[in-house]
C-alpha cells in the first residue's frame, strides 16, 4: 500500500512498505523544493526500474555492473497537461557485442515501462471518513486496473 499525507505548503509526505519519501514543487512553483516533485518521481521510477533490469541482466550474465548509468529526460505535452516524451539513455560499459541486444530487449520490459505502454485503469474516489478520529476531510482511494487486480488507497 502507498499512503501519501499532507504535510505543508506543497510538500506531501509517501509511504511506501514503511519507506517514506517526500515530494514538493520548485520555488519558482511556489513549493519549499525540498523533494522532488511527483512528477520527477514517476520519472525516476521508470529510470530506476530500467536501471534494475539493466544491473540484473548484467549480474545474471556475469558482465560488469561497474559504471552502468541510466539517465532520464523528457517534454512536456498540453490538452491535457502531462509528460509527453521520455528519453532514456542507458550507459552500460560492462555489455559485450554479443549481448547487447539481448540486454535492450530485456531493459525495454521493465515493469514500469510494461505499465505505461499497457496502461491501467485508474479510478479516483474521494469518500469523507466514516469513522471519528484526528483525521479530518476527504480520503482518496486509487484504484488500478479490474475488479480482479490490486487495489491501492491513500489515507
């Protein structure tokens, strides 16, 4: 489960399995630019993701890990407002010729980049909390996918 609270100004706080993160917004956004913005979090989850199948590939291979680097850049898009275009650059000195492209095969599925190129249906319920207690307002609940897959809240 993924719990996200408000913490001030812009900034939000995100457990995640009881590690917690934090995001905000820019100065020049009007946030304190403490974290990075949701946003630059989806972005590194890509680039984190690709850049775990990337180590695995290596390490499974017995190919050197040593100074494998994935880098991320992107555009924006309008109508709606979202990332439109993702460029990832995966420096990988340890891939030798004849696997290199096995291992792009490999790092083009990681789980997150599956996700965005199969997207799921996301759902957002906002309920007022049923029961007395120091929470107040509306809880979220996000929900991914059908009936028959995970669902996930907040609050």
């Amino acid at each position: 489960m993924v719990a996200v609270t408000y913490v001030g100004g812009d900034r939000l706080h995100i457990d995640v399995r009881g590690h917690e993160l934090s995001v905000d917004q820019p100065v020049e956004d009007g946030g304190g630019d403490t974290a990075p913005t949701p946003t630059e979090l989806f972005l590194a989850s890509l680039t984190a993701c690709v850049g775990f199948y990337a180590e695995r590939f290596l390490r499974r291979h017995n190919l050197s890990t040593e100074g494998l680097r994935v880098g991320c850049t992107y555009g924006w898009a309008e109508n709606p407002h979202r990332v439109g275009a993702i460029e990832l650059t995966v420096d990988a000195p340890g891939v030798t010729t004849s696997k290199r492209e096995a291992f792009a095969r490999v790092i083009e599925h990681c789980t997150v980049h599956n996700t965005l190129d199969h997207p799921p249906e996301v759902r957002i319920r906002v309920d007022r909390q049923s029961s007395p207690g120091p929470r107040k307002g509306p809880v979220v609940q996000v929900s991914f996918g059908s009936s028959d897959q995970v669902r996930g809240s907040v609050g």
